[in-house]
C-alpha cells in the first residue's frame, strides 16, 4: 500500500534520522526490552519489593497477552510457569499477509538469549580449570585482540560488557540508519566470520572506558572463539552438546542455514518506521550474531532452561555464583537506584511492581523475546513477538508514547508477579526510558 503520509520538512527528518540513530545505539545497549523495563526508580518508590502471588491467574494472563496484540503487536507467544503450574498462549498473526494464526509452541529467532547460553559453556571451562574469569584474553587470543586490549580485558570483562570494546553491528550494516530496509535486504544471505566481526568491534571507538558497563555483541562473539580455542571444537557445536543437550532441550539450535527448521511466524522488522509496510526477515543467515544471538528457542525451552540454570544444575555453585556477580547497566540519576544490572550472561532486573528477576532479553531483525525467572528458578515468564523497532518518533525526534511497549511491559510484570497489570501500584501506561537521551550515543 502506497504511503500517503505527507514528507517530512529536511530538519525535521534530520531530527528523526538522529533520534533512530540513538535508538539503534540503544537497542544495542539493552536489547529488545521495552522502553520502561528497568526505569529509574526513586528510592522512596521501590524501598519494599513486591511478593509473587502464588499460582497462575489465567484469565489474567491471557488479558494481557490480548492486550498487547491489541497494542499494535502482530503476533505473541508466552509460556509462564509457577512450581509444576504451567501456562501457554499464543495471540495475534503469524503472517500478515494470510491471516494465519501464531501458536504457542512456535519455535522462534531469540538473539541475545544465546549469550547466557554461552556464558554457561565458558563458565563450564572455567570449573574444568581450562579459562581463568580474570586472566586476559590475549594470553588465549593473541593474534585476534593484540597490544594493551589483549593484555588489560579480562574474560570477565567480555562476559559483562565492562571490556570498553565497541559493537560491530553498525560498521557490520554501514547502511543501517540511513537506509535500513537495504541494509537487511543485501545481508540476508551474507556469510559473516566472526574473526571479521571482531576486527569490526576492535576497530571501532571505545564507548566507555574499560571497566565500565557498555552492551557489545562483539565480546560474546570473542567469547565463542574463546571457547574454540580452549576446547579444540566449533563453539555452536561445543555449546549444543554441553549446554543445550544437558539441559535437555529439544527445540533450542543453532540454525544450520538462514531458515528455522520447525514451526514458526514471519518475523517483521519496522525499524522505527523507517521500513514501510515492515518487512518479514524470519530468512536470514544469522553468522552475523554467532555465539552472541543467533539462536532458536521456544518459549518452554526457555523457561527449562533458566529453572535449570538458577536451580544449579548446568553449573557448580561457584559458577553459578561469579554468573550472578553483577555491575550497574547504567548511571543512575539522583535519589534513583539501578533497576538493571548485568552479571555474566544474565541480568538481574527489577520491575515496575517491585520485584526482582534474573533473566535476559533478545532482538533479532523481526523478533524479539524475553525470559525472565524468580531467583530461585520456581516462577518464569517468557514471550516472542513478531515485530521489531516499533517504536515512533515526532519530527522533534522525541520519542511518542508507546502502547505496545508498555502492554508487553504489563504482560511480563504481571505474569511474574501475580499481579494483573492493571493493578500493579505505581503502574504508567507510558513508561519511561532505560537511558536518559543525554546518556545516548
């Protein structure tokens, strides 16, 4: 369908190119979470945490997933548990275009979730006596993060996105802002290495001095390599048989080729508006992620997969405890306290109803996903959804209130909590950004 909206003024498209251009750089930081999870809270706000109801309200759930289909959202799939209680459901179309209708058990592109994955493997080297978290990489990796780098980051430096290592998305997708909807088409079939994506990374300016939190793709990428190097063994292979099997997963892979081998939605990319009708990438070579997003889950899967984790059986206790070792996300202002912080793969996250959980988010071009858990792995909530980068902004380049982000927000902290959403104290129906626009780069 032609677009008939009229054309922005020069400065004002310049206003809105710089206002998807911070986004881009923000989607980087924090994933596919939606723009209120983690806001700055004031102290006196959050002093006492909010108890998770025991039990699954499925009539509630099943509002709030409704809810954020009717947001906007083209299509969405949640798995929640409770102890044994289990709860699935599926809302909205998994092809515009058809009419076709998702279903639960989609299988579906999780992006930055394999980071925990990875995480785990790495850890496991760690108890073998193989890496060592605070030796530097270069002793590993020489040749591929040579000079002060290969000498001053550490291998917990990678796995907390404290390396000072620059992302190597944009340079990867030169194209990305100013023409997104070209970028995609011409990598769909492009065969990434990661020793490329690295030098990218490496290449680019440090976003923050070493030793601060700043979200990078590329050190989970050096993190695969890492494990190569240690294990003698392809890191998707090494990562498959030693943390995906043990886990006893039998819908989570590493996809061999650009297509999702089972059951799954179209996966639509907006990109901010900037591509118009949004465009299904749901057939896409992922070595453009590797061992940092490339893989495929369900939402169960995800949900086993993090009981397991927390619930100490894919790591020793040791392990487990340097994953949950954690660095604030972000600066808070003034009389906030961190709502985000990140440990080794996995993030520690506190909601709007005040209770905490461990979890991580993922963004891939078309789809997003986030699972999240009750520290002790009892209650769980994970959800996909089968469009990217909805959010607009004015022609200001400020951001306008979004619905979809705040009822996918409602839906995720009411199904950990118990609470619906609509009774969550202190709830906004707008909510407000991780990251401060001064704090962009």
């Amino acid at each position: 369908m032609r677009n008939t909206r009229p054309t922005p003024r020069p400065d004002r498209r310049r206003a809105r190119l710089a206002a998807v251009a911070s986004a881009v750089l923000l989607s980087l930081t924090i994933g596919a979470l939606p723009a209120g999870a983690a806001a700055p809270l004031s102290a006196s706000a959050t002093a006492s945490a909010a108890s998770t109801t025991s039990g699954l309200d499925r009539k509630a759930l099943r509002a709030s997933l409704d809810a954020f289909h009717q947001a906007g959202m083209y299509g969405a799939y949640s798995s929640v548990r409770d102890g044994s209680e289990r709860w699935r459901g599926a809302a909205g179309v998994a092809d515009i275009d058809t009419g076709r209708p998702v279903r639960p058990d989609y299988e579906h592109r999780v992006g930055s979730i394999t980071k925990t994955f990875t995480s785990v493997a790495v850890l496991q080297q760690v108890a073998k006596g193989r890496i060592d978290l605070d030796a530097p990489i270069g002793d590993h990796l020489p040749e591929l993060v040579p000079g002060e780098r290969g000498r001053k980051v550490t291998v917990r430096m990678l796995l907390n996105h404290t390396s000072g290592i620059a992302d190597y998305i944009l340079p990867a997708f030169p194209k990305l802002v100013t023409d997104p909807g070209q970028a995609l088409d011409e990598g769909r079939f492009r065969e990434a290495a990661p020793e490329e994506l690295v030098r990218l990374g490496l290449a680019g300016e440090p976003p923050a001095p070493r030793g601060t939190y700043s979200y990078a793709n590329t050190n989970y990428v050096i993190a695969g390599l890492l494990l190569k190097k240690v294990t003698g063994q392809d890191p998707e292979s090494y990562i498959d048989r030693n943390v995906i099997r043990k886990a006893g997963l039998r819908h989570t892979y590493f996809p061999r080729s650009a297509r999702i081998s089972g059951p799954h939605s179209k996966m639509y990319e907006s990109f901010y508006g900037l591509i118009e009708p949004a465009r299904d990438y749901s057939v896409y070579d992922m070595s453009w992620a590797g061992t940092a997003g490339a893989m495929v889950s369900t939402m169960n899967d995800l949900n086993d997969f993090y009981r397991q984790l927390l619930g100490g059986k894919l790591l020793g206790a040791a392990e487990l405890r340097e994953m949950k070792t954690t660095v604030p996300a972000y600066e808070p202002a003034p009389g906030q306290e961190v709502a985000l912080r990140y440990g080794l793969g996995l993030y520690t996250l506190k909601m709007p109803s005040g209770g905490w959980y461990w979890g991580h988010d993922g963004g891939v071009f078309g789809a997003g996903t986030w699972a999240l858990s009750t520290e002790d792995g009892r209650r769980q909530a994970a959800i996909g959804y089968n469009l990217m980068k909805y959010e607009r902004f004015g022609d200001d380049g400020k951001p306008l209130p979004d619905p979809i982000g705040a009822a996918l927000l409602g839906h995720m902290d009411g199904a950990l909590s118990g609470t619906p959403a609509e009774r969550v104290p202190g709830a906004s129906p707008v909510p407000q950004r991780l990251v401060a626009p001064e704090q962009l780069r």
